[in-house]
C-alpha cells in the first residue's frame, strides 16, 4: 500500500484517522498498532511474522539491561546488534556474499531467491539505535504496546526517517490527549503537497530516465543529449520522490498527534558535499556519524584516521542502500569526496576565496553524475552512460529536428552533430529540457514544505519535551488561502493516481 495509492487515500487513511479522533473509549495506541500491521501486510502478509518476531525479541533484549550487571549488559548489547544485523545480512546481503565468494574461489552454488521484506533496513538501524540509547543510558520505562508502536508506526515504517526513541515514544505516551488543529491543517497541508510532488513530478520524470538506464544496461551506446537528460532527470526523479515521502510521512504523524524529525533539507542548495550529507536523509547520516563514524574513532586518529572513517562510514551506507557494487562505489566516491573536501579546507587559499553559488554549481554537477552508479542495474551500463555524459559516445539530435523548417540551418551543418532517432526523442526537446530547467530553479530557490507549515527542525524535540511552542508562526495559517491552495494541489495530484510507483526508497 502506497502513501500515493487512491487504496490508501479513500479508504485506509479516512478510516484510520476517523476511527482515531471520533471514538473516544477506543486505545489510540492499539488502533495505529493494528493499522500500521495491517499496512505493512498488505504488501506481504507472510513477513508480518518477521516484523513481530523482530520487535518481539528486540524489546527482551532492552528489559534485560535493567537486571544485568554491566559485563553482563555489553553481551547483551553484542548479541542485540547481532541479531538484527544477522536478519539484515540474511535477506539482503546473503546472495551478494555468496555470488562473489563464488567468484573468488570459482566455485558453483545453487542460489535461494530470498523476499527483500519492506523497510528492513529501516526497522533494523532503529532498533539498533534503541538498544545502543538503553545500554548507554538509564531510561524511562517503555511498556511493550509503546516500543512496538515507536517501531512499527506506519508513517515512518518503510522509508523513514530513522526515529530516536527520545524523539518518539514521549509523544506516544500522551496519544490520549486531543489532535489539536495546529497539527491538523499543517498534516493535511504538508500531505497534500508531497502527493503532488510524487505523482505530478516524480513519477513522470520516470519517462525520461527508465528508456535511457534500459538501453544502457543492455550495453548500447548513449548519445550526449540522451545521456543528460535521462541522468537529470533521474537526479530530479529522486529528489522529488524522497522529497513527496518525507513530506507525506510528516504530514501523517501530524494527523495522528506526532511530529516526526525533518529528513529532507533541500539538499541540491548544498554548496559542499559535506551539507548535502546534512541535508539529504537526515536521519540516515545521524544514525552513520552516531553509530558508524564515531564508533570507529571518528577524528581521534589524525587526518589519515580521519579520512579513513570518513570513507568506510559512506562505503557501509552505500552498501546500506542495496547489495550492489555500484552501490558500494555510489557511496565510496561520496567517501573520497568529503575527504577531499576537508583537505581542501585546511588550505588557506580556500579558507580566503569563497563562491557559494560556483560550489553549489560544483557540488550539485557532482552529485547528479554520481547518481548515475546509483540508478544503473549494472557497471557497464553505468559506464556507458558515463561515455555519453562526456561525449564519447557522439553529439546527436532527433531527426525529427533536422526536418523542422524552424531549425537553423548553420546549426544542421555542424559536423560533431548527428541527426538520427535518438531514445529519448523529440519529447526530450519540446518537454524534457524546460522541465528540467523549471525544477532547478525549484530545488534551488523554493523552500521546503514544511518550512511553509512552519515546521523547524527542533519541532519533533520541542514536542517530544510538551513544550507548548511547537510551530513557528506562518501566513498560511487558517487562512481561506491555505484552503484553496490544498485543494487545487490534492485535486491535480488525483488526476495522475493511476497506477503510481513505489517510492525508490522503498527498495532499501
């Protein structure tokens, strides 16, 4: 079930939110347990046991810090990451191991298709979290029905983001109170905007990149134009798609009382790598610099150690991403990136010379280039796009453009051009290109949804401690505007709810 799905947005969410704020004797608690259960089995019912057992055994190993001394404590600890990395390791990364030891050591093997269960890796890193938090610090009891709603809420479940327990369960303890309208208009508002962009942008984008990373898979040639428009428009792809989710999963918690952490900060505003990282996939960067760098020794170690951690914590998250070699090296030229980055700052030419807007340019034409490993199924094709991003592969035109009396004719007789049918075709021209063009100013210029709704990043603590100041002041508040608005952006998204596709963080 899809936050996009016309399923999920005419019946599943309509009952769950009615059920939850007109039944009065009904535990609030118990009800999202159940639809957030019910949520995840309708995608596979067979691996809701998975799920519980997971929950199950994760809550056990927690209460046992409460008895054990502190030796006994740190095995329990050990055994706890253990196991959610063993069930991690077994359904992700068990055919990945086994097809390249058997290249090592050149031997067969009868491989087992194994179910990638939905959000594994999420529920996996926040329950890792949750045990490191408890072992490190006495806190406050957690009754079985509150962990297993902090793992399990539905909003969150799949895709993220990756929630400390010091962040959520506080606001799970107080379900009982009343939604007050502030959350309410600011979840409608917030939800609707991330359906647009999932069904208005993302998904249609999808027709400029799926023919170009197809073609290139195959091993064909990808020409210049071809080979630009298919990769930006895959970079705009994901952004607006991780963008529509994190929008649509802050604007459900708000509907149901809870304000779930920022996850997305206009990361292509980035002017170096080191603030895309800050920006993109908020809580996954926390959860590596957390539970990854720092772990390692962080920069306790020098400049080598430094580097070295920097670049094995972004070869682990690009490995976190999928069990790929491209994603491996996606996340080792990240790696190689930020270490390049610091060596540069401790130059003193760059610490006098700087131009915000060349390094966004910079650092944005790097990050789109490097999405190429992300979205290739395979190392060749990512290779032959590359070939065509830098011209090796020819400079060539639809045909259909040469025929055009509109066409200047200096611009047909130049001899690095070819005019052939390219994969793309005129689309590319007529829709593609100011499309695209449209978007960076957007990503560039625009602020983010819930910067509109007057959400802050300290909003999910601010909750989290019951303060009474939450929201930051907006225009659009209650305001006949903010109706209308809302409106036309839900009733235009409604018009592309086909057959919508996943969310691409979904397959992680």
């Amino acid at each position: 079930m899809l936050f996009s799905n016309s399923i999920f947005v005419f019946a599943f969410l309509p009952i769950v939110f009615l059920s939850f704020f007109f039944l009065k004797n009904v535990d609030k608690v118990g009800l999202l347990i159940l639809a957030s259960f019910v949520f995840y089995g309708f995608w596979n019912i067979y691996l809701l046991p998975l799920l519980a057992g997971s929950i199950f055994v994760n809550f056990l190993i927690s209460n046992l810090f409460k008895k054990g001394k502190k030796t006994n404590k740190k095995t329990y600890l050990i055994l706890g990451i253990l196991f959610n990395l063993g069930l991690l390791g077994y359904f992700k990364y068990k055919n990945f191991f086994l097809e390249n030891a058997c290249l090592l050591f050149d031997c067969n093997f009868q491989f087992q298709q194994l179910t990638l269960p939905l959000g594994i890796s999420f529920f996996t890193f926040q329950q890792i979290s949750f045990l490191v938090d408890r072992y490190k610090t006495h806190q406050k009891h957690v009754s079985f029905h509150e962990y297993i709603l902090f793992v399990s809420f539905f909003p969150q479940l799949i895709a993220g983001p990756i929630v400390s327990h010091h962040e959520l369960i506080p606001q799970i303890k107080r379900l009982t109170h009343k939604v007050s309208d502030d959350y309410l208009w600011r979840g409608i508002v917030i939800f609707c905007i991330g359906l647009f962009k999932k069904l208005v942008i993302a998904d249609q984008l999808a027709q400029n990149v799926n023919p170009v990373f197809l073609v290139a898979d195959k091993g064909e040639a990808i020409t210049f134009v071809d080979a630009w428009i298919g990769t930006l428009s895959f970079s705009f792809q994901i952004y607006f798609d991780f963008s529509a989710y994190s929008d649509m999963a802050i604007g459900l918690g708000l509907l149901f009382g809870i304000v779930l952490p920022i996850n997305f900060n206009s990361p292509y505003k980035a002017s170096n790598i080191q603030d895309f990282w800050r920006t993109w996939h908020m809580t996954l960067s926390r959860f590596l610099k957390d539970r990854v760098y720092i772990p390692m020794g962080g920069n306790k170690f020098g400049t080598f150690g430094t580097y070295r951690n920097l670049f094995l914590t972004m070869i682990i998250g690009g490995l976190w991403h999928g069990a790929h070699w491209n994603f491996v090296i996606w996340g080792g030229l990240h790696g190689a990136f930020l270490c390049l980055h610091r060596a540069f700052l401790k130059l003193e030419i760059f610490k006098e010379i700087s131009i915000p807007f060349l390094e966004r340019i910079l650092t944005f034409t790097f990050v789109v280039m490097v999405w190429v490993f992300f979205r290739a199924e395979t190392f060749d094709g990512a290779v032959n796009v590359f070939k065509g991003l830098i011209g090796l592969n020819g400079i060539a035109f639809p045909y259909e453009l040469y025929l055009k009396d509109s066409t200047p004719e200096i611009f047909k007789t130049l001899n690095f051009i070819e005019w052939k049918p390219t994969i793309l075709g005129m689309i590319s021209l007529k829709t593609g290109l100011p499309s695209l063009f449209i978007l960076l100013l957007w990503v560039w210029f625009l602020p983010n949804a819930w910067q509109l709704i007057g959400l802050t990043e300290k909003s999910c603590d601010q909750a989290a401690n019951n303060q009474k100041v939450v929201f930051e002041k907006t225009k659009l508040n209650g305001c006949m505007l903010t109706v209308v608005f809302t409106a036309c952006v839900f009733i235009f998204a409604c018009l592309f709810m086909g057959e919508p596709a996943e969310f691409i963080y979904f397959e992680f």
